[in-house]
C-alpha cells in the first residue's frame, strides 16, 4: 500500500493491486474516498469521486480537500502511479505543509 503523501492528516495512497483508470484513495480518520482522474483524447477532464466499498466515506469538509488536492496534484500523483505500476519502482511520501487556496 504505497502512501503519496500526507495532507493535514488526510493520506493519499494507492493499493498495490490497483487497476485502471488511474486513482487514488484519500483516508481520513478510518474513512475512505477513492478520486479517478479522468481523460478524454489525452486532456483532463474531471476527477470522478467514488466510494470504497465496505468503508465510510469521507465527511463533506475532508471530500472537498481531496478533491482539490488530487486535482491540484494530479500530474505528480499520474508520475507516481506510472513509476510504481509501470516501471516497477518504489515511491516514496511526501509530507505537503503549504496549504491549496
């Protein structure tokens, strides 16, 4: 389970079993969201908020950071998920401090 980054206590990982399209799920305080990122003729279109079966979601307040934040970041997270599915290589976390406006 590859963890991106830390977000003000909300955690952005992968599973290390994940599948297309490429996403990440948002763990807060044992609550879970999944963000797909979604292209459409190789441009970015939206991020698609999903639930995780068997998990609560996300309160309202910590879905909207997660979806500001994987939009924000979404080049690095599209980086990150072709080095650990694709190339095979370990990623490491980062902690972000500055916060997203």
């Amino acid at each position: 389970m590859p963890k991106l980054f830390e977000y003000f206590g909300l955690i952005i990982l992968f599973y290390s079993n994940e599948h297309q399209p490429i996403h990440v799920h948002g763990k807060y305080q044992g609550k879970e969201n999944k963000a797909e990122i979604i292209f459409e003729n190789g441009e970015f279109k939206e991020i698609r908020l999903q639930t995780v079966i068997g998990k609560l979601p996300l309160d309202s307040k910590n879905q909207k950071r997660f979806i500001k934040f994987v939009t924000f970041y979404r080049e690095e997270i599209i980086h990150k998920w072709l080095t650990f599915f694709v190339y095979n290589k370990e990623i490491t976390c980062e902690i972000i401090t500055q916060k997203i406006d």
